[in-house]
C-alpha cells in the first residue's frame, strides 16, 4: 500500500513540476506581451489583475473574469481570449488556431516576434 503512495507523489511532483515551468514560461511571455500593448509589464506579475488587464488589451468586457472563475466556462474564454489577442497583433488565422490549440508554444513566438504591431 505504502508503495502505491509513493507512486503517486512521484508522478505528481512530475507533473507540478512541468506545470510550473510552463507557467513561469507563459509568464515572462506575458511580461513582453503587456510591453507591446503599452501597459506596465510589471502588472503582468500580479496573478488576478493581469488577467483583468488582459482582458482589456483583448478589447472584451472585465465582465468575462466572472466566467473565467467557473469550471468548464474559463476553458472557452480563455480561447477567446487567445483568439482576440491574435486579432490585436494582427497575425494569420494559421496563427490564431495555433495559439488555441497548442499556447504553449505560440504565445512565445507571438512574444518574440518583431514584424507584430
């Protein structure tokens, strides 16, 4: 039994492990993002109030934060956001589908991007 719960606390630290890096990654991303846009990039540290500010800079209601707090909802405002964010850099529905899907690795190449905006 004591083996099982060694088990699940490796593959769990694992798994918290890659999920932080992708959130300091995203993070940083986000930092350069808020540069571009013209807000304060340290604002991009604060975990509630980026998101608010987010919203802005994606030109949706601060309403949408109410839905990013439910569940299943945050999942397809978060898409929405990622999708509006693509429309103010200006950039391919190729790119926008990409930074749906896979935002790991667009929100980089959006962030270090030179020829957006």
């Amino acid at each position: 039994m004591i083996f099982y719960v060694f088990k699940f606390m490796r593959v769990w630290s694992v798994f918290a492990l890659i999920t932080l890096a992708f959130s300091i990654l995203l993070m940083f991303c986000g930092n350069n993002i808020f540069k571009k846009t013209g807000k304060r990039p340290e604002l991009s540290y604060l975990p509630i109030y980026n998101l608010l500010i987010l919203l802005d800079v994606c030109q949706m209601f601060r309403l949408y934060f109410i839905l990013l707090l439910l569940p299943i909802v945050n999942v397809l405002v978060i898409m929405l956001m990622l999708y509006r964010l693509s429309i103010v850099f200006l950039t391919k529905k190729s790119f926008a589908l990409g930074l749906i899907l896979l935002p790991v690795l667009f929100l980089p190449v959006l962030n270090y991007s030179k020829n957006l905006r």
